[in-house]
C-alpha cells in the first residue's frame, strides 16, 4: 500500500482545524500512512494532550498482526481501516 497525497491533505487540513500550523509530511513510508491514519481518527484534545494520542498511534502503528492466510503480516492500524489490506481481506472481515 503507498502514501496517498490525499491523505496528507486530509491530515493538514485536521492540524489546522486544531489550530496546529505545522505542516507535517508523514509520508515517507507504510509506517508514516498508519501513523497518518491514526491522527487523522484523533481529536484536538487527544492530539494536543501532551504525547498521549502521538505515543498510542506509534504503538498501534508498530505492532504487526497475522492474517489470517497465517502469511501475510499488517500493521495492527490496518484493521477495519476501510481497505483491503490482507490478500484474503480478513483485516476487514470482522469490523462492527
Ligand atoms: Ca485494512
């Protein structure tokens, strides 16, 4: 899965809503698109608490976790993330 643009937009434009005026790039790699994810899905509070939301993105984004083809592996922020990130597609299987 590579960086989409788009999805930088997206997290600018929710910093700024936060009245955060840092542009961020955090597209440089899978880990970074997670990461992206996971602060796109927090709210100011949680981005301004000092390093709480910052910290738990980091460690939902660097834990891995098996499809269930017991091949593949994804970063536990893919599940239920609306995309087909497993070749069998179980990380979407089981969502609410
Ligand atoms: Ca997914």
């Amino acid at each position: 899965m590579s960086c989409e643009e788009d999805l930088c937009e997206e997290l600018d434009e929710h910093f700024a809503s936060c009245h955060l005026e840092a542009t961020v790039d955090y597209c440089q790699s899978e880990e970074y698109e997670c990461y992206a994810r996971c602060l796109l899905d927090a709210t100011c509070g949680e981005i301004w608490e000092p390093g709480a939301e910052l910290n738990s993105c980091f460690t939902i984004c660097s834990e891995s976790v098996l499809c269930d083809d017991g091949q593949t592996s994804i970063s536990a922020g893919w599940i239920c993330d609306g995309e087909l990130d497993c070749l069998d597609g179980s990380d979407e299987a089981r969502c609410p």
